[in-house]
C-alpha cells in the first residue's frame, strides 16, 4: 500500500528530440535537482541513448554521480566552480558555468596547480542579476580571460515564457554586446521557454530542462511536450460521513450532504503542499475527486460520493495525463517545476511507458 511515482524515460527522450528539432541547433538537457526529481541518472540514461551531449547539473556531486554513466558528454555545472571542490572538475571532466570574478580566479590558478586549461562555460548576466559576470565588466575585462579554455558563453532568460515580456528582447541585445567581446564563441541562450520565442534565440547549445519532464513551455497555449510521470496513492479507507460532520484536523470541512470520504496515503511528507488543504482533486476513472479538509503528515482526504465505483486498495492519481503537474501547480499553490521537485519523494518508482 504504497504510493507509485511511474516515470516514463521514453516520453523524456522524445521531448528531448521534439525540443532539438524545435531549437534546430545542438541541444542538451538539464538534469539538475535529480533530474527535476525523476531520477537523474535514469533520465540521463535515456537522453545519452537518444543521443544528447550536453548535460547540465547545479551542483559537482551531481555532476560525479552522472559521469561514469555519461561517456563522451559535456558535464557543466552550473553553480560555477568551488575552489574547495577544484579537483573534481579536473578528475572527472566537469565543466564550471564561471560567473563570478573570484571564481574565474580560483579556477584560473587550478588550472596552473594542474598545469594545463581546463574547459569552462562563461556565464554572462543579461537581467537576471543572480549568477553570471556583470556585462559591462565582461566586456571590460575579457582579454583578462584569454588564457582560460572557454568552450562556450552563455546566459539564462529571465521570462522566456512570457513571449510578449520587453525583457526577452533587451536580454538579446545585452547578450549580443558581450558575445562582440568574445568573438568566435559558441553561445548558448534558451532554456526550454526559449526555444519557443523563435529562430532569434537560437545558439549553438539550448538548455531545456522543464519541457523535457512535461511541463508545458508555452503557458497559455496547448502543451506541446508528453505528458512523462504519473503519481498514485492508493485508497486506506472509505466511509460514509452523515450531513454535519467534519473531515481532517480542525475541522475544516463540513459534509453540506452525506459523503463517501476516500482517505488515501499520501500527505505533505510527501511533498503534497498542506497549502492545497480544500483546494486539490484527485482523479479516478476519468471522475475528479475535490479534497476535502486538511492536508495531513501522511493522508489526504477526498469526497468520492460521486465515484460509487471506487474501492479501497484502489489507487486514486494525483499527477498524471488526467491532472498534469502544471494543472496541479495551481491548487499546490506553486509551479509545475516545484510540483516535480517536491513530489514523489517516498513513493515506489517505476520507470515503464505511462
Ligand atoms: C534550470 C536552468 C535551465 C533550465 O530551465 P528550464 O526552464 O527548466 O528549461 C537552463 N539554464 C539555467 C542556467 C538553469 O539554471
């Protein structure tokens, strides 16, 4: 009686093909946080048979649990480099995003205590003002970086999934002075909203992450991308709760009519936001379950008076093709990519065509 986090490395692997035929150029996959919490070593598995090079992860562990599983690919990290972590990145062919001037020295003088350039990304800010080297300094001081083995330049957008956001465009044109002070660089620009803002923001090396587990980079318009996971609980209980009794801690919800309470194993130690108590549904069999009172440690209650068909030891879904984690973003009161990292974390995995 387990909760089930089903994952399809398939799915993930033809959006990664959809997005590199999107883009038109080289493309990679950002693997970060665990593969977005599917499983980054499996994830990875299955972009590296379909072919992708470039993997992009937050942090060097990350990056040394992949490596064996990633011959022949381009590993960056895209914290940048930790001078007390400096001979991971040469030991096992890291690539540091740089953007930082402390850290463009620290890798500098790793690369003298190694004696040779070891290959890096510059990250350049373009508004996002969090990582990547201030532009005008950049600019000022690029031939300071002239001895580094620097593979590619690359920013990161800041609304790309708001195509009609004026900062798209000045990002571009920020990114266009500093690609001037590196003439002949490879680029890398877009994240998965960004392969969809057209041909202008194309580079030699997209950065899709989100897309790449389902999540849908064009709001507002219909997902282009396979659905990739499926979360299931199953039912512990059901019972007949009369007119006027209350459901859960609290007391926050009160049967207006006789109701089949559904209580499902599943709660906010498994990442299922408390901040959705009344808010959520689960679905059944095409019906939709709404949530009813409080978001507990470990059950979820759901009014199932109109699913007479559901059983205990049935498993209700609570993302899926039928509720997918962008939809449930909404109740959870967070986003899809939050909905992905934070659930699942004590559910059975299994990776199988959904
Ligand atoms: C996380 C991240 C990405 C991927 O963004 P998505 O919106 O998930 O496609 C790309 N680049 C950088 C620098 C990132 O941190």
């Amino acid at each position: 009686m387990r909760a089930r986090l089903t994952i399809d490395t398939e799915a993930v692997a033809a959006n990664w093909r959809m997005l590199a035929a999107t883009h038109g150029a080289p493309t990679g996959a950002v693997v970060k946080a665990d593969g977005y919490g599917l499983g980054a070593a499996v994830v990875a598995r299955a972009l590296h048979a379909a072919g992708c090079r470039h993997f992009f992860v937050g942090q060097v562990e990350e990056g040394l649990a992949l490596r064996p599983l990633l011959p022949g690919a381009a590993i960056v990290v895209l914290g940048g480099f930790c001078a007390a972590e400096a001979g991971a990145y040469s030991a096992h062919a890291l690539m540091p995003a740089l953007g930082e001037w402390g850290e463009v020295a620290a890798f500098g003088s790793h690369c003298r205590h190694v004696g040779r350039a070891l290959p890096a990304f510059l990250h350049v800010d373009t508004g996002m003002n969090r990582l990547g080297l201030p532009l005008a300094e950049a600019r000022a001081r690029a031939d300071t970086l002239h001895d580094l083995d620097l593979r590619c330049l690359m920013t990161h957008l800041v609304s790309s999934e708001a195509p009609e956001d004026g900062m798209n465009e000045l990002q571009l044109q920020r990114f266009a002075a500093a690609r001037e002070a590196f003439p002949g660089l490879p680029t890398s620009i877009a994240n998965s909203s960004g392969i969809f803002l057209g041909p202008r923001f194309a580079s030699d090396l997209a950065r899709p992450g989100a897309a790449l587990y389902g999540l849908n980079p064009t709001p507002g318009q219909p997902n282009p991308m396979r659905p990739t996971v499926r979360l299931t609980a199953p039912v512990l209980q059901l019972r007949d709760v009369p007119v006027g009794e209350t459901v859960g801690y609290n007391a926050t919800f009160t049967a207006a009519r006789a109701t089949r309470v559904a209580t499902v194993g599943y709660g906010y130690a498994d990442g299922y936001h408390r901040s959705a108590s009344g808010r959520g549904w689960a679905v059944f069999d095409g019906a939709r379950l709404p949530l009813i009172g409080r978001v507990s440690m470990d059950l979820l209650t759901f009014d199932a008076t109109d699913a007479p068909a559901l059983a205990v030891g049935d498993e209700v879904e609570l993302l899926g093709p039928a509720l997918p984690p962008d939809e449930a973003a909404g109740f959870l009161g967070t986003s899809g990519y939050e909905v992905l990292t934070s659930l699942g974390a004590r559910a059975a995995r299994i990776y199988r065509p959904l």
